[in-house]
C-alpha cells in the first residue's frame, strides 16, 4: 500500500503534524471501499452506528483529537476518530492523530498513550458495565446477538460484567436535536452574506 500525502484532506490541519498516513482518506458514511483503508469520521455518528466501523471504529473523547481543519456543524458534537479494518490499525492511527494541538483550543493537554501496547494487555479485572437501556425494544435482534456474545467473550476472559442503569437514555436522542441545531445554525450563521 502506497503512503498519501494529507494535504488535500478535509482535516489537513488535524493530522498534519503526522505528514503521510498510509491508505486512503475515507469520505461520506462509508469512509473508502468499506473499512479496507484507514479513514476518518468526524461528527455525530458513533463508529458503533455504521457495519463498516464493526471491525474497528473508534470514537474518542472530547478533545482527545484536534477539530482542526473540520468545517464545523455542532462543535460540542464534533469528533474526529478513526476507522479501519481492524482495532489495531484504528490504534496506530489513533496513536497518529491525539495528542494537543496549538490550532485547537478544545485539544486536551495530556500525555498520548501507547494504544497498540495497550491493546496486548489482557483484559482480566476490568469492569463492564452494561446499560440496561439499551436492550429495549427496536435492537435489531441481529445487533443484540452480537452485543450478548461480545459480552460473553470478555465475561470469559475475565471482565467483571456489572450491570448499569441509565435511566435519562430515552432524553438523548431529542437533547441531541436540540443541541445539534443550535450549533449548526450558529455555526453556519457566519457563512450568510
């Protein structure tokens, strides 16, 4: 696979710093030919919401990654994070991609960790907790049966599975409305003649 120069990329000012990436830059919701190059996402979905992220989208913490170079649409949203076809290689380039960036005041000063190291230790001891909230009705049967068997996998590999109530879920969806247009139209307000 070659290396492509970022320059040209809608979020040039995010990862210019890292100079070439190798792969392709992915746009829209399905970010190059389906997963097989690394890509990047920013916005409202949650890699966890598009098949082509299952193998490995990542959505990181506000300000984990710099928003720079973004067009904004709701800036308390807007997160850049990556995809890949595996979470290795979402690792690698999230480990490319974090870190303070000058241009981004919203950027966390805060050490970048080693993510590939991270993903050889074992998970023994963790705890997961898992919302009850969303095992309601409208899971498609075919996401619960994945979610359950994920659940097993790590509850077997010795997680500490712990139920967790999330009692205020039903409000996100309409509190994500709210905000979303809010921003979006004071964010695209300064484009109006």
């Amino acid at each position: 696979m070659k290396t492509r120069p970022i320059t040209r990329c809608i979020i040039r000012g995010q990862i210019a710093r890292a100079g070439r990436i190798v792969g392709r830059i992915g746009g829209g919701g399905g970010g190059g030919d389906g997963g097989r190059y690394f890509g990047f996402r920013y916005g409202r979905i949650d890699s966890a919401a598009c098949v082509v992220l299952r193998r490995g989208g990542l959505k990181p913490t506000y300000g984990r990654v710099s928003r720079y170079g973004l067009i904004a649409f709701a800036s308390s949203l807007d997160h850049i994070g990556p995809f890949a076809r595996t979470v290795k290689d979402a690792a690698l380039v999230l480990r490319t991609i974090a870190g303070r960036d000058p241009m981004d005041s919203t950027s966390a000063e805060v050490p970048v960790p080693d993510y590939v190291a991270e993903l050889e230790k074992p998970v023994r001891g963790l705890k997961v907790g898992v919302a009850k909230e969303y095992f309601g009705s409208g899971l498609d049967l075919e996401v619960r049966a994945a979610v359950e068997a994920a659940i097993q996998k790590l509850a077997e590999l010795g997680c500490e599975v712990v139920p967790v109530s999330l009692p205020h879920t039903e409000y996100a969806i309409p509190t994500y409305y709210i905000v979303a247009t809010a921003e979006a139209s004071s964010n695209l307000a300064r484009l109006t003649a």
